[in-house]
C-alpha cells in the first residue's frame, strides 16, 4: 500500500513538473533556431542592432541603411524579442505569483502573453505616428521607433541565456541579475530618446507622452500581476 501511494504522489509530481519543462525546452530550442538563422543570415544586421543602443556611431550606420521596420530581417528579430518577453513572463509569474498562471495550460499563457505583447507594440507604433504628428515631430518619429526596436532586442538577447540558466538551475537570484540588466538598459534607452527630443522643443510634450505611453501601462500591468 505504502508502495502503490508512493508511486501515486511521484507520478502526481510528474504529471505537474515535466510537461511545463518539455514546453519550455520546445520553445527555448525554437528561440535559439529563429537567433541562430537570424544570426548568420543577418549578422552585420543583427550586431548593429545590439551596438546601437550604446554608440551612436553605430546608430547613424544603422540609420543608413534605412528604416530597421521596413528591413527583412525585422520580422525575425522581432519574433524572437515577444517571444523570448512571453516566455520570461510567464516564467516570472510562475515563480513569483503561481496562482496567476495556474487556470490554463501552460503554453495558453505563452501565447496570451505573446499576444498581448504584440498588440501593444502595434499600439505604440501608432500612438508614436499619432504624437509625431500632432506635435510636428516627423523627423524623429523613424528614430524613436528605432531605438525602440533596438532596446527590445538588446534586453531579448540579454533575456535569453539569463531564462535558460534560471529554468534548468532553479536559481531564483538570476530574476534580479535580469532586473538589474534592464534598468541600466532601459535608462539607456531613455537618455538616447531625451537626446534625440532635444533638439528642438516640445520636451514637455514628450515627457508627457513618455510617462503616459511607455511607462504607465506596463507599470499598471505588473502591478496587476503581482497582487493576482
């Protein structure tokens, strides 16, 4: 008895355990196919990308050879950027806040997430259009929407390894090492973007805008999150 009641707690755990890691493993081998395939079909592409954020030498290169968006590889790097952000998420409320992933299956959250992600950059891509025409700013419009895209994938490349470490060593510190990464990524970021509004006036305007669109709904967002 004691037998049969052992074995039914430890296939309990299986069941529980293993079908999360067997789709997080699916997924981690799809992000490195779409990075690698990226990588050496895109690799000047793809290393400007990362270096722009910190150079701006390498931003006016960027800049040169056109609108990163309107680029092939842009469909690709993007994928791997929302994906990689749905599946920290998910990973993120799984370890601090399980009860807000635990009504659905597993790869429903991914792909929830993944949505949510994708609608909200379409959304601020158009609330962008929207402030840059409303306040005459169509010059900067392209670089805002650059360097939005270039922080996005410079954090998703960071994010990645930092997800992979943090799932198969079940160490939970990683989770601030990646916080940390994106605070000094994300005050790069918005220095880079406070430069390029300088030039002319209407600071007041974007700060507004920046406060209002970029910071507030994600601050909303994770709060909901952590008190479900």
């Amino acid at each position: 008895m004691f037998m049969r009641h052992w074995l039914s707690v430890t296939q309990f755990q299986w069941d529980v355990v293993t079908r999360p890691n067997s789709w997080i493993t699916l997924i981690f081998c799809l992000l490195l196919f779409i990075f690698t395939m990226t990588f050496f079909t895109y690799r000047r592409k793809l290393v400007l990308i990362f270096r722009a954020l910190f150079s701006q030498r390498h931003f006016s290169l960027l800049q040169r050879e056109g609108n990163i968006i309107e680029d092939r590889s842009f469909f690709f790097v993007l994928a791997f950027d929302l994906i990689t952000f749905a599946l920290g998420m998910v990973m993120f409320c799984g370890t601090f806040t399980p009860l807000a992933v635990s009504r659905w299956p597993y790869m429903a959250y991914v792909g929830l997430f993944l949505a949510i992600l994708l609608a909200a950059y379409i959304f601020k891509l158009f609330c962008n259009q929207v402030y840059s025409t409303c306040f005459d700013r169509e010059k900067e419009r392209t670089a805002i929407n650059q360097y939005k895209f270039i922080f996005m994938t410079d954090f998703a490349v960071l994010l990645f390894p930092m997800l992979i470490l943090t799932h198969y060593s079940g160490l939970r510190f990683v989770y601030y090492v990646i916080a940390v990464f994106f605070v000094i990524l994300f005050a790069i970021w918005v220095y880079r973007m406070m430069k390029i509004n300088s030039m002319n006036g209407h600071r007041f305007h974007f700060f507004l805008y920046f406060c209002t669109l970029e910071i507030l709904p994600w601050a909303v967002f994770l709060k909901v999150l952590l008190n479900v």
